[in-house]
C-alpha cells in the first residue's frame, strides 16, 4: 500500500456497530502508532464478538488509524510526523496531519474514547490506563469512572496541558477519554490483545452500551500527577548520544534517586555513560531495543510516594 497522494483525502477503515436501542457512540481507536499492534488486533476481535442486538447505542471502531505507517513497519508515516502530537491536523496537510484531521473528527463525533496504544519496536510499558486531568469535573469523574472498569494495574491522570493528542482533542469536545498502554517491543502479546478486548468491554459495560460486567480487580496504583509535562513520556531521561543501550532495570522495578536505570556506549565502547534515576517509583516504561538515538528517551518513572512504594 502506498501513502495517499499530497491532497487526497484520507479515509480510515473503520466499522460501525449500530445497536438496536439508543445510547451514546463509543470510539475504539488503535494503531495510531504504525507498530503497536495488541490494540490492532484487539479491536478485531471487538468487530467479531460485538453484536447489534445486545448494544445500546454505537460502536466506531478503527483496528489501524495510520494504516501507511504500519504498512512501512514504523511508528510514524513517511512525512515523519508522530500522529499523537499532530492533532487536530490539517486537511490540506501532509499525510499524518491529513489522519489526524480525519480522526479528530471521528472523536468530536462520538460520546466517548478509547485510545489503545502500546510501547512500539523500541519501548515496553507497564499495562496503564491513563487519562488527561480534565478541568470539568463531571468529565474527569468519568474518566477516573472508565480507567477503574478497564481493569489494567496501573491508572496514572496526568495534565491536560498536553497537546497534539487524540485526548486533547477530546479535551476540547467534553468527551471522557482514556489511553491505553500494553507493552510493547514490536510484539503482538496474546495476554495484551484479551486484557485489551475486556477492557474495552467493561468499559462498554460501565457506559451501559453492553450489559453489566464482572467487577476488574482494583489496580495496584493510582497516580494523579498534574505537573507540566506530566504525561509525555519522550522527554524523560534523554539519551545524552547515539549508541547502544544496555537497561540494568526491568519494568515496574522500584528505583529511587541513584540509582542506575542503564549503561550508553557508543558502537566502539569508547564512550560509556550511566544513565540514573533522578525520581522515586516504578519503571513504567523502558528502552528495549540496543539502538538508541541523541536524545531519544531511554526509560520513564512512575513517580510514587514512599508509602506507595513496593
């Protein structure tokens, strides 16, 4: 498949699951990143097992937003853009800004969202439920309402002032939203795709678009944490240049201030840098793959209090 031609409009795959009594439309987005694909193939499986007449309401769902990075075997497509920073985009943009305008209003028209994502070829992430620390109550109840029903082991609330993203576009509508983190490393995790495909239904569940569902069990953390920059997750612990990446930690480790998170060399072992934590926490996401670019991040920290820690 090629990239659609500079000016021609984009249109996403996506299926439509209209129920046979009223309720809201629910939004299931995955492969906003080309290489993330638990989420790719958990919506699948949500277009399979969904059916009209148990839904209240309507389900839009999209396995693979940007189909011309995942068919190039990358995150962003070939303009280089990173389509969760390009939101709301441009219809006369380049081909990420041009998706971006499409998905965007895909999330203005619906009641809610779920935004699946997963660590890429380069990164692992602990399971998280996140959403963005929204200024109107009633919104951010929901969220903190969605993330606890979607059942993963960490919910981290982080700022809204965040933008570029689908959640912020969501922001901006009113619309509940939550982003989803399942691993990573180029992998296609089966216990990812079903905590993925139960997830979203309990969601559905909480929102009484299916009926109800089993209680998920309550979460290990729970962070709100609405600092700038909360959130974004590529700008924690910059590589300082580019080599080759050893971790000395694995996901979820308690690490404190000190201590060593892994060890940069360059292609010769010449230059040796230990890169160390500077918070208190978990690892909540961590470079897996050796090649690592200036400035790329290599790890990121869920910061807890001392009586939160493990």
């Amino acid at each position: 498949m090629t990239d659609p031609a500079p000016g021609d409009a984009v249109s996403l795959g996506r299926r439509v699951i209209e129920g046979t009594q009223p309720g809201p439309t629910v939004l299931i987005v995955g492969g906003i990143h080309g290489d993330e694909y638990e989420a790719m193939a958990a919506i699948r499986r949500l277009i399979q097992i969904l059916e009209p007449p148990s839904l209240r309401g309507r389900v839009v769902l999209i396995p693979v937003v940007n189909e011309p990075a995942y068919w190039h075997g990358q995150r962003t497509a070939d303009d280089g853009l990173d389509l969760a920073r390009t939101c709301p985009g441009r219809a006369d943009g380049s081909v990420t800004e041009r998706i971006a305008h499409a998905v965007s209003a895909e999330i203005r028209a619906a009641d809610a969202l779920l935004d699946l994502h997963s660590g890429g070829i380069a990164m692992r992430m602990c399971p998280t439920a996140g959403y963005m620390l929204h200024p109107d109550p009633a919104v951010l109840e929901m969220q903190r309402r969605l993330a606890r029903a979607f059942g993963l082991p960490i919910i981290w609330g982080t700022t809204s002032r965040l933008e570029g993203r689908t959640l912020s576009v969501a922001r901006d509508a009113g619309i509940p939203a939550l982003y989803c983190e399942w691993m990573g490393a180029g992998e296609c995790d089966p216990a990812g795709v079903e905590a993925y495909v139960q997830g979203c239904l309990n969601v559905l569940g909480e929102l009484g678009v299916v009926g109800p569902r089993p209680a998920p069990p309550p979460p290990r953390y729970v962070v709100e944490d609405d600092r700038d920059g909360a959130g974004h997750l590529q700008v924690n612990y910059p590589a300082p240049f580019a080599g080759f990446f050893e971790p000395c930690v694995e996901l979820e480790q308690p690490v404190r201030p000190g201590d060593r998170l892994g060890v940069l060399h360059d292609l010769l072992g010449d230059r040796r840098e230990e890169i160390r934590s500077t918070q208190t926490g978990i690892v909540l996401c961590l470079q897996v793959n050796p090649p690592i670019g200036e400035g790329d991040s290599v790890a990121a920290i869920l910061e807890l209090s001392e009586g939160q820690m493990p």
